[in-house]
C-alpha cells in the first residue's frame, strides 16, 4: 500500500557554520535533514505554546512560590540545584 503524504517543501538559508552544525547534528541523529529540521521546529512550537500558556496562568493564578517550584521539579526529576527542597 502507497501512502501519499503532503509535504510543505521551504528554502531556508542558514549562517555557513549554523548550517555545517545543522547537518551534522541531522547525519548525528541517523535521520535526514528535513526530518530534523521538523523535530527542531516543532519543538520550538511546542516551546513557545508552553510559555503562552505558563503567562495566561500566572496572569490568572499568580507566580508559583518557591515551594511549588521545587515539588514540580521534584515531581518532573529535573536537576536544579539552586531550587530549595519540596516539603
């Protein structure tokens, strides 16, 4: 079985050593460029969605305190060593 896929092809032009470690972070990653490309731009979507969203709660809820700070991290197992401890 065939699957058609639409693709949206884009010319990008990069600074020459933005370029040179793109490609090999692509070759690195045992995928294509295009392929990697996408990943790196949904991720930034993904990013930037995180943040509109984190803006719209502090705007609604507040700042989370120091202590919610450190359970999420605790919660996520981020490593952030100038957090203090969750009670």
């Amino acid at each position: 079985m065939i699957t058609v896929m639409k693709v949206d092809k884009l010319s990008v032009s990069f600074d020459p050593d933005l370029g040179d470690a793109v490609r090999d972070a692509a070759k690195r990653a045992g995928g294509g460029l295009s392929g990697w490309l996408a990943e790196a731009a949904q991720a930034k979507l993904r990013s930037e969605a995180l943040g509109e969203f984190l803006d719209a709660w502090e705007a609604e809820h507040g700042s989370p305190s120091d202590d919610q700070l450190a359970t999420a991290a605790a919660e996520l197992c981020l490593d952030v060593p100038d957090a203090p401890p969750a009670v």
